[in-house]
C-alpha cells in the first residue's frame, strides 16, 4: 500500500498548495525530503505541510488530540487495507463513528476530513452501489466532502446512486 501513503501525503500537499518534496517509504514509516530537511512519519509529514501553508492548526487541545487520532488512523488503518475483510471492518467502524457527525473533529472540514477523504477514495470509487448504501454515513460524509472542487482537485467524482437498486429490486403495490 506504499502507493496510497504517498499519493494520500501528495493530494494533501496538492490541495494545501505546498511543495511535497521527495516522500519515501521505509519499511514502517514515510520520510519527506524538502529543503535539506527531513521530516518522518506520516502524521508529521502532513502537521508540516500546515506549517509551511500558514494554516491555523491551533483549535483546542481535544479538537487537535481527536485530529492527530484521525490522521493515525488513516495511515494505519484505512491506508493499509489490503483484502475484503478490512475494507468491511473500517467501512463498519468509520459508518458507526459518522452517524452522527458531519465532519470528524469540527464542525467543519478539517485536515482529518482531507486526509480521510484521500485515503478512502480508491476504496469509494471500487465499491459497489449496494456497499454504498450498506455504510450510508460513510456514502453521506463522503459525498459531502467530494463536493468541494479544492478538496476533490482531479479525483474523479464518485457516484451515489439508487437506481442499481430499484433495477435489482423493483416496488411492488
């Protein structure tokens, strides 16, 4: 999944308007080259790309401590999902946590809802109508976050549609 942790710390890089460097992947960690400085790991990759962009990261203390939660979470969990079985599990975890929210940490988009929208995108985009609606916070949270163009930049837009279910299971009166 080396892959996906690099493309995820681009995207954010992308979207924050810095410059990415040179991101490498050792065996349990990813290193950013950039300006004869290194920085390691992925949560601290992303904390100093908001420091180059001039971002204002300094919410309280439980609102960072629930982002920096989310941001682990995406890089051990959800960017590493590597068969069926773990799909399900974080697509189960993440439906129960989103039922009632709007974002993760805030109540607006924050680092974590980019982060997490990233590392969930290949996934959302391979997963079936009916799967979609199986996890409908997650479809919910999902499709809000896609519709802001700075966040979704050249993703391609994932489709939420019922109608594979009104084919498959027509109403009856």
């Amino acid at each position: 999944m080396t892959v996906n942790i690099i493309k995820c710390l681009s995207q954010i890089a992308s979207y924050l308007k810095v410059n990415p460097g040179k991101i490498t992947l050792e065996p349990n960690f990813a290193i950013r080259s950039f300006n004869n400085t290194v920085t390691t790991g992925f949560v601290s990759i992303i904390l100093q790309f908001l420091k180059e962009a001039s971002c204002d990261i300094n919410g309280n203390n439980i609102e960072m401590a629930e982002i920096r939660q989310w941001l682990e979470y995406c890089v051990v969990y959800v960017l590493n999902v590597e068969n069926v079985q773990n799909i399900e599990q974080v697509m189960k975890e993440l439906d129960t946590l989103l039922s009632s929210k709007t974002y993760l940490a805030s109540f607006e988009a924050t680092i974590a809802d980019v982060t997490l929208f990233y590392s969930l995108h290949n996934i959302m985009a391979n997963l079936p109508y009916l799967d979609k609606e199986k996890y409908l916070s997650v479809s919910r949270w999902f499709d809000n976050i896609q519709q802001d163009d700075s966040i979704r930049q050249k993703n391609k837009m994932v489709t939420f549609s019922t109608n594979y279910l009104t084919c498959k299971a027509p109403a009856k009166h």
